[in-house]
C-alpha cells in the first residue's frame, strides 16, 4: 500500500521561494518523501526526484548543508535513513561542482574516515551500501584534491572513476590507458556500471577498436563477454575507416564459432547489424569519394 508521504504532492515552486532557513528545514521531510524511489530503476535512468533537484539547487546554502549533514552522518537505523543518505550523497554532493564541494570536506572526510559502519543492528543490511557510500566520498575527496586524478573503475559503483574520466579525458591518446579496464566493465549487462562504461568507451572510437579487437581473438572463449562487447559496438559505435579491422576480426569469429557446438548464435544479429552499418558507410563513403573525383574532373576540363 502506497505511504501517505508519497501521495503527498511537493508544491516545488512554493519551496524555491522559501528563505534559506526555513529550505532547510525542509531538507530532511523532503527527502523522506522521495526515499522510497531511491531503488526505483527508472529514477537513476531519468535523474533524481524533482524535489531532489531543488534541494541540490540550493545545496550551497549553510542551513542545506547543515541538513544534509546530519542525515550522511547519522545512524543509519533504517531502509529510510540509508535512502536519505544515498539520495544526498549520489544525487547531490556526487554532481556538485567541485569547487562548491569544499563547504562539505569536513563531510566527506568524516563519512570517508569511518572504519565501521554507522549503524545498529537494524541496519546491517545495508552494510555493503554502506561501503559504496563511503567509497563514494573517498573517490570525490580525490577529484577534489587531485585536480589531475583519472581512473578506471575500481567495483561496479566506482561512479567517481567515471566522473574522473568524463570531466577529465579530452582525447582518444588520454583514454587509451582505460580502454582495456572500461571492456572489462562490460562482460555482464546487468552490472550497474555498463551503461556508463559502454559510454566513455564511445567517445574516441579510435582508442577503442583495437583493444576490441584482441579481446575477440583472445577471449572468445568468454562467449558471455564477447557477445557484450559485439552489442556495445553494435550500439554505441558509428561506422568509420577504423572498422576494417574490427570487420576482420568479427569475420574470423564467426567461422570460428560454426564449429563451437556450446554457441547457440546469441552473437548473430549483432554480427549481421555491425556489418550491415559498415556496409551502409562504405557505400556512402564511396559515393561521395566518386562523387568529389566528378567534381575535381569537371573542374579541370572547365579550366582547360
């Protein structure tokens, strides 16, 4: 049965009008009405609670900080308190500016300083969540005073890795030491991390296509990771000069898998999409290519 707190609609252009004060004071009953989406797939697809938005809007003002405070240091008895928690955690501070975040160091340190777990006993079944929030503010206390720190994902809710990878790589040459570490990222599609993995790896296709394409020849016994990887391509990845290689490789795969009697062609229409998007761009490649050859040779009789 739905909880009177979540039938309750939040009026959220009276909260933006609101004094500082009396915002904060509304911080923790406002999260508490959102709590229960906080496992909601659909919120951390679309982005956090309207009303979560507001109070990230205003996550500069000292009475904001104060509320917050209190609910990522407390106790955490219960499935609300956690989720109050890692809403203001992996929602707000998580996607604040860093220069903003130094108003909250004493915070983070404190949650990132902690060796137990801040819980009684009728919270130990968050303890590993508990863990991923802790880490969390360990991976922002490093972006923070390591304004050069990228790395790749250390678990699977490294998000501050990603962060440090979105903000921080501006090339293929920069990303090319995370490529192999971002593919092992995408062995399972039901990993919280391979959406934002499968991303960055899209950015500079040119740094990816060859570590792509030794993992086929070498782990094509990994059918599973294998066929992950093939779907991220056939996905995220535009069709270019680059996917020669790549074609080659998939080619091989796929002789070598009619004799695999466990392959029970999962990998195929990927297969068929990959060279179905290669064999579209050749041809428009080619086109054009004839099309300016036209061109150049029109020009010079013109000329003559």
């Amino acid at each position: 049965m739905t909880s009177t707190r979540e039938q309750t609609p939040v009026d959220l252009e009276a909260l933006k009008l609101l004094g500082a004060k009396e915002f904060g004071d509304q911080v923790d009953s406002l999260l508490l009405s959102v709590a229960h989406q906080y496992y909601d797939p659909s919120y951390h697809l679309r982005g956090p609670p309207p009303a979560v938005k507001v109070i990230g809007s205003r996550a500069s003002e000292q009475p904001t900080v104060a509320a917050l405070a209190l609910i990522l240091q407390s106790t955490l008895e219960n499935k609300d308190s956690f989720y109050k928690a890692s809403l203001s955690f992996w929602f707000i501070l998580s996607d604040m500016p860093l220069y903003d975040l130094e108003i909250y160091r004493p915070i983070l340190e404190d949650m990132a300083a902690k060796a137990g777990l801040p819980m009684t006993s009728t919270g130990q079944e968050y303890s590993a969540a508990w863990v991923s929030l802790r880490n969390g503010a360990k991976g922002l206390l490093r972006l923070m005073n390591d304004h050069t720190a990228v790395w790749t994902p250390k678990s699977k809710y490294d998000d501050m890795a990603i962060r440090s990878l979105r903000e921080r790589v501006t090339s293929a040459e920069e990303m090319q030491p995370h490529v192999r570490g971002l593919l092992a990222w995408l062995a399972d599609g039901n990993w919280p991390n391979w959406t934002s993995c499968a991303e960055q790896l899209a950015r500079f296709p040119e740094a990816t296509i060859g570590p792509i394409c030794e993992l086929i020849r070498t782990e094509r016994e990994d059918i599973e990771w294998v066929y992950m990887v093939l779907a991220f391509v056939a996905r995220y990845l535009p069709a270019g000069l680059y996917w020669a290689e790549l074609r080659s490789s998939i080619e091989q795969l796929r002789e070598d898998m009619k004799g695999n009697p466990s392959y029970d062609g999962e990998m195929d229409e990927d297969m068929r999409n990959i060279f179905d998007k290669h064999d579209a761009w050749l041809s428009e490649h080619q086109d054009r290519t004839t099309s300016d050859a036209c061109a150049k040779q029109k020009k010079a009789i013109q000329k003559e």
